[in-house]
C-alpha cells in the first residue's frame, strides 16, 4: 500500500490527519523502506493509528514500571475507579483471567497494556451494568408494580391512515420484548373478523392470523405474561368467533379463569403467569359473580337438570343477540358475547372518571385507559392521587389519536407516576423509543422492570411533578473523554468527515431533565478526543435516564445524528467505561463506541455544567 493510497483509506475511515504527521506513521511502519506497506508493516502502522493515548496514561497512573498491572495496582485501579468494592481482589483475578491475551500473565496474575484495553473494551468495561443483564429483578410482585412493554396498534407497520397492518407488526413487537399488544378488530367478510385501523385506509388482516402469531412467537423472546389488548368493534355473532378462535388457536397458553380457583386479593405476579396469555378487554360482569357461577355449576346435581339450565342460559342470551337485522348496529356492537366475556379474567378494562370514584366502585384487577393528553393533566394537578392509583390498579396510556404519523410522546412522564402499560408505536425509531429501549435493556429485556418502592407503596407521599425523593438526591459527573471509529452521516460521501460531538441528556422528573454538550472536534470520527466534564443534579435518581447522543456538528443546518446509547441509572456503571454506540433504530454501530468517567456524588453541587 503506497503512502498515497494510504492516504484515502484514511478518508474511508473517516479521519483527516496532517499529511505530515500521517506520513511519519507511514515511514515507521515501513521499516523494509519499500515506500510501500506489505503484512505485517501494515499491521504496526494500523496499531500506530489505534493507539489509545489516554488509555495509555490511564494506564501508567497504576503500573509502576509502565509495562503490566500486577494484581495489587489492578485491585487499587478497581476499587479507587471503577468503583467496585470489597470483592476488588476476586474480581480482578476473573478479569485478568479473562482478558489478559498471553498465558504466562495470567499464570502470574499481571495484566498487560492489551489485556487491560480488552476489559475497558468488553462487557465488564462497559457502562451498563453486566449484571443488570439477566433477569435480576422480584419477579414475584403484583402486576401492576412492574413497568410492562407495550406496543400500540401492533398491526400497523406505517403510519394511520394509509400504512400497512400486517403479522410482522406482531413479531417485531414480541421479538424486541413487549408483553401488551394491540388488536383493533372489526366485523369481516364470511363471518371472520378483521384487524385494521377503523375508518381508515390501512390494509386488513384475519384475526385468527393474528393468534397464530401470537401463539407462535409469544414466549421466544420472554416467559412473562403477554397481554393481549382488545379493541372489540364486532358485533355479537363475530365476537363469539373471537373467542372460538382465541380458545382453540391458543390452547394452554391462554388464561380464562383464576390461577387457582379462588378470587386472589391482588394481582397475580409475572412469575405465577409465566407463559400465559392474558385478554384485556371488557366484562359483563364481576370476577366475583364468575366464580360464583362456577361453584354454583360444579354443586349442582349432574343430570336432567343440566339440559335444563343449558336451555335457560340461551334463552337468556337469545333475549341480548342482535339476531333481528332491524336492529340497530350501534345497539348490536354494545352487546358483549359471554363466551368473549369469561376469557377476561385479571384485566377489565372499565372507564375512569375520577380517582375517588375508582377507589370506591372499582376492584384492583380492573384498569383504566387514559389518552396522553388525559394522563398529563392528571399528572399535573393530582399528581400523588395518580402515583397511589397506579399503586394497587394497573394503568394504560395510548398515543393521541393526532399521531396519524405514528409518532411517539416521552413515556418518561408517565413512569414518574407509575403508570405500567405506557403504549408506544414501536415502529416508529427516535429519542422516545430511544428512552422506552433503555428502560427495558434490563432484567433480561424480559418486558417486565420493577417500579421504585415509593411508585409501589399504597401510602406513598411522591408528587411527580414536585419530587421530594425519598433517597438522598446526587450529583453526577461524567466526563466525556474520547471517540472510537465514529461512522460516516453520508457514507456514500468520501471526503465527508465527520466534526463530532457528544450530547449528554437527563430524563426523570422534571426538574432532573437537562441536556449538556461538548465542544466539536473537527474532521475526526476515526478517534476523537474530548476530555470535558459535564456536570447534572438529580433529584430523583432512581427515575432517571441517561441518553448518549453522537452528533456531527454542521454550521448551516442542524446537527446530524451519528449514534445513540441509552439506559437507566441504575444500571450504570461507575468509573472508565465504554459506550458501544446504537443507530436510530437500535442496531449495533459496532466498533463505534466513546469512553467516559462517569462518578456520581451524594448531595446536589451548586453550579451544574460543562
């Protein structure tokens, strides 16, 4: 490779070096003085232009001869930075065993300058807490103290008004984690019902279609319960086959009855429903009376009586069915199918009027839906009411319906008051999907995170919208040090290096919301460095989210996007850490990636900023 061509693979890998200092790499590379790079010359100058100064330094600041940590300097470097602990001395002989490359360093339990990038590099370096990967979470809780991944109008994989609904909506969704899907069903042609957008022009799918897929793909990604959201817009006969199709198609998996029986106290937890498929949806009557029903049923005498009872109860229902075609339609869809009706079991949905009303009329396994512009308002002016509904009964919050876009609200306001099922339109990437991925990375991606204890607590004092934490506030620092083999905006483009830089952005309660930035470093995505300090105040740590953002500064128009890391707070990690950057649908950017220090501290400062 000649130093011209040399030259244009610097362009490709998106860095602009000083021709000089590129050429002085170049000829010590070449140590056969070719003028040209061959095999290993190659290798020597690629390892010259990866070479990590800072980790470099980082390094020597714990190494006393500049050349191995041994196990002591590891430890202190450990405990003193990365902030890990009494179990220092364990760790870093897993580590050095892990990463340390040569076999006479680990017989020696020293870590060399390779070994040492490699951990900073890997999963145990990483910002995001390995151990917040598995499940890790009390999976034993009621419902409706987990956050539940929830998807909106599952079926569409477009926009409102002319996208397209399809079974591949359905498994995107349960594949990246959501535990509630949408169904809109309507009556359709030949007695089977259909799943669209109502008055619209989306496409249509068969109901039963979308069952199958769901028995098909609902525990690959999770064993946690799955919702299956109803939106019934059929008249009586076609929601009877809904209920055929839901009992027959989903066999086992579906739940149309109590765990055991009896009528619990509380919701059931994620652990007890594991593999069941739950329908939300709406109820003729009580759990009570159901399982009154059933006792009543299983005492009576087997016999001639059985006829009998049979013949009433359709007597009962010929007297609701809408069998007459001059009846009205609206009055017809009002009517709700007992055999759709007894396959609700732990999630009736009923309307929501006002707090006190639902502490007085409703039980704790029925649940409310509340448009965003609704739940904001409740947020805003009876924000504690709020917290202590969601604290005994689950909540479920949709998209406004001028969305038409399929675009998405910040679901961060709504977890700040505990609200469970916050539906968003997962097909739609950006900053709130962003958000909602990261709060869902944790505990496995199971689709199920434990809400804070005082989000769960039914005599809980949080107001969102004015947060006294109940834990002592903090102060966190994070400084942005460096970039790794940043990816081209335009990659079509040769020339167009990127001029980076890092946005830090807070996400929790109001007044935590912040975002801070760097400088821009010019014409270098290759490895860029930083080494500035953003400073932020939170009071309410527990609720916060953290989100990296990568921009390739431009003077003329708006920043372009490069990459995105998010994640909570409590999964991060302290200390020299690496953030393997994501694009704007959640993909790897892999090796793209910035190293950081992050270090927080109890107590608020008095200034904030960089």
């Amino acid at each position: 490779m000649s130093f011209h061509e040399v030259q244009r693979l610097l362009l490709l890998m998106n860095v602009e070096m000083e021709e000089e200092h590129a050429f002085q790499l170049f000829q010590a590379a070449d140590t056969s003085q070719s003028d040209t790079l061959e095999g290993e010359e190659f290798i020597e100058f690629y390892k010259a232009l990866t070479k990590r100064i800072e980790v470099q330094e980082l390094f020597g600041n714990f190494s006393a001869d500049g050349q191995k940590l041994t196990l002591l300097e590891f430890v202190d470097f450990l405990q003193e930075e990365q902030k890990e602990g009494e179990h220092a001395s364990d760790l870093a002989l897993a580590l050095i065993d892990r990463y340390e490359p040569s076999e006479s360093g680990k017989l020696r339990h020293v870590l060399s300058m390779d070994g040492f990038l490699s951990y900073l590099y890997s999963k145990d370096g990483d910002i995001f807490n390995p151990s917040c990967l598995p499940v890790y979470q009390d999976m034993t809780q009621p419902l409706n103290h987990y956050y539940i991944n929830t998807s909106h109008n599952t079926y569409l994989v477009g926009d409102q008004l002319y996208g397209q609904s399809s079974v591949e909506g359905y498994i995107r969704a349960l594949k990246r984690g959501c535990r509630c899907v949408e169904v809109d069903v309507w009556d359709g042609p030949n007695g089977e019902p259909v799943v669209y957008h109502g008055h619209t022009l989306t496409s249509r799918i068969l109901f039963k279609e979308v069952v199958a897929t769901l028995k098909q793909y609902a525990f690959q990604t999770s064993d946690y319960p799955v919702i299956l959201s109803l939106e019934n817009h059929c008249t009586w006969e076609q929601q009877g086959i809904i209920a055929q199709h839901l009992t027959e198609i989903l066999g086992e998996q579906l739940l149309s009855t109590t765990l055991d029986g009896h009528l619990p106290s509380q919701l059931p937890s994620p652990e007890e429903l594991r593999k069941k498929i739950l329908v939300k949806g709406k109820k003729l009557q009580t759990l009570e009376e159901d399982l009154e029903e059933e006792e009543e049923a299983e005492s009576e005498v087997e016999g001639e009586e059985e006829p009998e009872l049979e013949s009433q109860f359709e007597s009962e229902i010929q007297e609701l069915s809408p069998r007459s075609k001059d009846k009205n339609e609206k009055k017809s869809k009002a009517i709700l199918c007992p055999s759709l009706s007894a396959l609700v079991v732990y999630t009736k949905t009923v309307s929501f009027y006002n707090f006190a009303h639902s502490r007085e009329h409703y039980r704790f396994y029925e649940l409310s839906s509340f448009s965003e512009t609704k739940a904001k308002n409740l947020i805003k002016e009876t924000g504690n009411e709020f917290v202590l509904h969601n604290a005994w009964q689950l909540s479920r919050v949709y998209p406004s319906g001028l969305r038409t876009d399929s675009s998405n609200y910040n679901p961060q306001e709504f977890w700040n008051a505990g609200c469970q099922m916050v539906a968003m339109n997962v097909q739609t990437a950006g900053l709130e999907m962003d958000i909602y991925d990261g709060l869902f990375r944790q505990n496995g991606g199971c689709g199920y995170v434990l809400k804070p204890d005082f989000l769960r607590d039914s005599q809980s004092s949080f107001q969102p919208e004015r947060p006294i934490s109940p834990f002592k506030a903090c102060t966190l620092l994070i400084q942005v040090i460096s970039g790794q083999q940043l990816p081209k905006v335009d990659s079509t483009k040769e020339a167009a290096i990127v001029d980076p830089l890092v946005r830090v952005e807070i996400f929790g309660v109001r007044p935590d919301t912040a975002r801070l930035e760097t400088s821009y470093v010019e014409n270098n995505g290759f490895n860029p460095y930083w080494g500035q300090t953003l400073c932020f105040q939170l009071l309410v740590p527990e609720l916060a989210m953290l989100r990296f953002l990568v921009l390739d500064y431009n003077w003329r128009s708006r920043n372009d996007f490069i990459g995105q890391y998010t994640l909570p707070w409590s999964c991060m990690q302290q200390g020299y850490r690496h953030i393997h950057l994501l694009s704007k649908d959640g993909t790897s950017l892999h090796p793209a990636s910035l190293f950081v220090h992050i270090c927080t501290q109890e107590g608020l400062r008095e200034e904030a900023g960089s």
